[in-house]
C-alpha cells in the first residue's frame, strides 16, 4: 500500500523527480476512494508541497535526505496502521501524517 511509496523513491533516484512521482501516485490513489483516500491526499500534498517549495533552487542532501527519512517514516505508520484494520489506529496515524504537513508549513 503505502509501501509503494518508499519504492518510488529509491526507484526514482531518491531526488525532486522521486518526489514528483509519488504525489502523482499518490493522488491517484486517493481519487480511487478507498479509505485510504485522506492519508493518500495527505501524502500527496506533502510530496507536492517539498516539490513545489524546492524544484527552482539548490537542496543540500541533508535536507532532501531528512524529507526521505520523515516521508518513509509517515509512509511505514500508515501501511502498519491501515494493515492493522484498527479504526481507531488507522485515524491516529492519518491525524499523525496530517499535523506534519502541517507542521512543515510553519
């Protein structure tokens, strides 16, 4: 599931490109309405917005790799929570990868 992710980025290169792949990928999934819909927005939009926010000027590797690390990480919560099949976990980590897009914003 959101392990696809994760793929996309080591397929990818690890770069901009990688991240530009997984918003795509992302938003379709979430277009396809399944409960997972609002955590694939999310991670969407959180690959759009490191895309949007970096694709026109220099990035060290130490941030893009910091990006690496905190996406992987929102990824692996999700696939854990929704493999689960718990309500209440599933929201948990939703809310989780929610308040860190939110938090990359400040």
């Amino acid at each position: 599931m959101f392990a696809d992710l994760i793929t996309i980025l080591e397929e990818k290169g690890r770069g901009l490109n990688a991240f530009q792949k997984c918003a795509e990928t992302a938003r379709t999934r979430a277009a396809e309405g399944t409960e997972q819909a609002a955590a694939w927005a999310l991670m969407s939009v959180i690959a759009s917005e490191f895309v949007d926010a970096n694709e026109r000027m220099a990035i060290s590797t130490s941030q893009i790799n910091w990006q690496i690390e905190q996406y992987v990480d929102q990824a692996k919560k999700l696939d854990e929570a929704f493999a689960s099949g718990d309500a209440a976990q599933k929201l948990a980590a939703t809310n989780a990868v929610a308040r860190a897009l939110i938090k990359s914003a400040d």
